[in-house]
C-alpha cells in the first residue's frame, strides 16, 4: 500500500473501526477536545494567554470542571488521535498550501515525466525546505525507480518520491517517544536552548500547561537572565498556568538559579522542572561554557540532570534552523527537537533535513500560539496534515 493510501486508510478507519484493544494501543495524548473547546471559547483574542487565564484564576476546579476532567479520562485515545490530527490539519493548512498545491498544479502541467518536470520537482521541494542535499539525493533516486519500475507519469513520479522522503525519516535516527521521559523518583529536568525569538519561553509554558493538566507538579526556572523583561515573561506565563518558578535579578548567573531551581524541585518534590535559557548565539565558545556550565551545577544536585535537552526551533527559519541546530549539537547534547510556529510557514519540508542531517528527533510541534497547540511530533499526523488535510478544502 502506499502512502497516500496508507494515511487515508489509517486516519478513517479509526472513526468507524475502533475497539478497546485497539485504544489501549494508543499512546496517551492530552488535552483532551473538551479541554481545547473550552479554551477556544474562552479566547477572546489570540493572545496565546487568553485561553487559560481565566481558568486559572479559580485555585480549585469547579464541579463542572471536574466533570469535564473524568469526560477527559474517559475520552477514547481514538478519539483523542483523531483531535491530534485535525489539529496538524488546522495548523499546516499554510504548508500545505505552499507544498501540495504547488505539486498539484505541476502534475496538471505534464502527462509524462521529463527533465524539466524533475527540475521543477526539485525546485518544489527545495522551496519547501526539505534541503538541497537530501532534495537532490531523493530526485536521483525516483529517477532511477522510474527506470526501473518503469513510472512516467507526474503522479507515479510524485508518490515515488514523497514515499522516498518519508521512508527517510524513519530510517533516521532511533525513535524516542515523543512524550518528556519522566524518571522513576525526584525530578525530572527538562532544559530548553535556542537562538532568541524562537519560541522557547512560550514552549516552556506550553509544556508546563501540558504537565499540569496530567497532574504533575511543575516548577519553572527563569535561567535567561540576559535579555531584560525576559523573566517578567516567564513570571506572568507562571501566574497565569498556576505553576512556581524560580527567578533571580537580570544579569545575575543563570547557573546559580539552575542550582537553586533543582534544590528547590529536590526539596518540594516536583515532578518536572523545566529551565529557560537565553537565545544568544553570537558566539559559540561562550555558548558552549555557558550551556556547560550549566549542566555541570545541575549534576551537584541531581547527578543525570538534565535528563532532557529540547532545541526549539522556529519553522520558519528554513535552512537557517539546521545551521543553529549543529552549533546547538556540538555545544550541549541535546535529547529532542521542538519545532514551533508551523502554522505560520508556507515550507512544511523543515522537519525531513532535521532528521536526515541531524538525527535527532523531532518531539514537539508548535501548530498555533493557544497552550494546546504544543503537540507531539506524530510523522504520520504530519504526513497527513501536509499531503491530505482536509480533502474539500
Ligand atoms: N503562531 C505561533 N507563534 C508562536 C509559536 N510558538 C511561539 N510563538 C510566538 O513566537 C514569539 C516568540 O516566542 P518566545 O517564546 O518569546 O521566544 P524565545 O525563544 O523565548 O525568545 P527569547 O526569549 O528572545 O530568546 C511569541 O510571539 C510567541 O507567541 C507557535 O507555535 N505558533
Ligand atoms: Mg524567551
């Protein structure tokens, strides 16, 4: 079967053929579509606070709040899959537009492949940030399957070389959950880098929303002391989602609040911290003693800490994002790979070279500036948000 057919097979069947065996496969996602409605029609403007102040102001949920969460329990992981995807759909409608429409109205121009239809191919996937090398590597490739299996219409062409692309991604790189990896016992830690304007911060609050909403108790560490306002930012994301945070002044060492933030965590039995950092990449030596030095004061008060490294990258810094994703790599080990404003790109292609230069798994997509469109990185949700999405659209 293939791709194509696949994705469509997999994302119906679901609606109609679900059993309890089969929703016990399925991992567990959050929140809930009860959740998210609610939000929604909470949000008086697409501030991506809006949605979950004025929840928050009430420490202790109400009855009917309560209700909606044992609804949320009960919700079928089917279901719950299904929410996932359409939230890829909403959020990619933008790549999709600039990836599969451009493909579409190429296929309408040839009845048989040739050299130039390879050329615009090529320029189509380029242009949608899949990357030059891997692009090249993929097109001589479909050309030699043409050959051999003896394909030459555009749409014969196009699956063969969407399916090598994807094909790709899977054989890159273990695959890690998607899911933060809590430990066994004390906190789990989760650090945050980036380059600045990215989406880190509002990452950071989207995931403590996320674990907060699983009932784990999350602490937040205000570690980018560089840029002035930045812990304000933190503060009022932490006041508004109902979780702590630990800040010092601007300018102060942001190792000395990562000591405090873990001891804190330690102490009061937190489940998750998560640490922001500041997005400056002038210069890569003190990047790199920063980020270590870092890591080193952690490991004083929980020796495996961090246990996970999220690079956040914004989507629509193309080939540009690959770049600070190695300079990243060889300053700090780095465990996942957020990817955010997605909805905002018209080039979907970013998260193939990802994978296929760096190998390090993708584990979250931003698809929205709400608190619920933090999702996890699923390839086939992607797959579909970006070559099917809404069929009568
Ligand atoms: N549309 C959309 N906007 C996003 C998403 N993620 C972040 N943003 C926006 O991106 C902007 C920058 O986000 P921040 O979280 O402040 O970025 P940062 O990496 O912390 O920036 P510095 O603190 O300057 O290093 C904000 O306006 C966010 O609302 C997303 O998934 N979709
Ligand atoms: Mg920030």
């Amino acid at each position: 079967m293939g791709l194509f057919d696949y994705l469509r097979n997999k994302f119906s069947k679901k609606k109609k053929d679900e059993t309890p065996v089969q929703e016990e496969e399925k991992k567990e996602e959050t929140p809930s579509e009860e959740v998210s409605s609610e939000s929604e029609k909470k949000a008086e403007e697409p501030a991506p606070v809006s949605s979950i102040s004025e929840k928050e102001e009430t420490e202790k949920p109400s009855e009917e709040e309560k209700a909606r969460e044992d609804k949320k329990e009960e919700l079928p992981s089917e279901e719950k899959k299904i929410e996932n995807k359409e939230a890829y759909v909403q959020g990619m409608k933008k790549a999709r537009r600039g990836f599969l429409y451009r493909l579409k109205s190429l296929t309408g121009m040839f009845r048989k492949v040739n050299e130039e239809y390879f050329d615009e191919l090529e320029e189509i996937l380029i242009e949608a940030d899949v990357g030059t090398e891997l692009t090249f590597r993929v097109i001589d490739e479909a050309k030699k399957d043409a050959k051999t299996f003896k394909k030459d219409t555009p749409e014969e062409i196009n699956r063969l070389v969407i399916e090598r692309l994807f094909a790709g991604y899977e054989e890159k790189g273990q695959d890690v959950p998607a899911d933060v990896r809590f430990v066994k016992e004390g906190p789990t830690v989760l650090l945050t880098v980036g380059v600045n304007g990215g989406g880190k911060t509002t990452t950071i609050a989207k995931l403590a929303w996320r674990y907060k909403n699983q009932g784990k108790k999350v602490l937040l560490v205000a570690a980018d002391t560089f840029r002035a306002g930045a812990t304000t930012q933190l503060e009022v994301w932490t006041e508004r989602i109902g979780v702590d945070v630990v800040t010092g002044p601007d300018g102060c060492d942001p190792s000395s609040l990562c000591y405090d933030g873990l001891k804190k965590a330690k102490e009061g039995n937190y489940d998750l911290v998560i640490v922001d950092t500041a997005g400056r990449l002038q210069n890569k030596v003190n990047l790199m003693n920063e980020l270590a030095k870092m890591r080193r004061v952690m490991t004083k008060i929980i020796p495996e800490a961090p246990h996970e490294t999220f690079l956040v990258i914004d989507a629509n810094t193309g080939q540009n994002g690959i770049e600070q994703a190695k300079v990243f790599k060889e300053a700090t080990p780095l465990t996942g790979i957020v990817i955010t404003k997605m909805d905002g790109t018209s080039k979907g292609g970013i998260i193939l070279p990802i994978r296929d230069k760096l190998g390090i798994p993708v584990r979250f997509i931003g698809l929205g500036e709400k608190m619920e469109d933090l999702k996890e990185f699923d390839l086939d949700d992607y797959l579909y948000g970006l070559l099917i999405g809404d069929e009568n659209e």
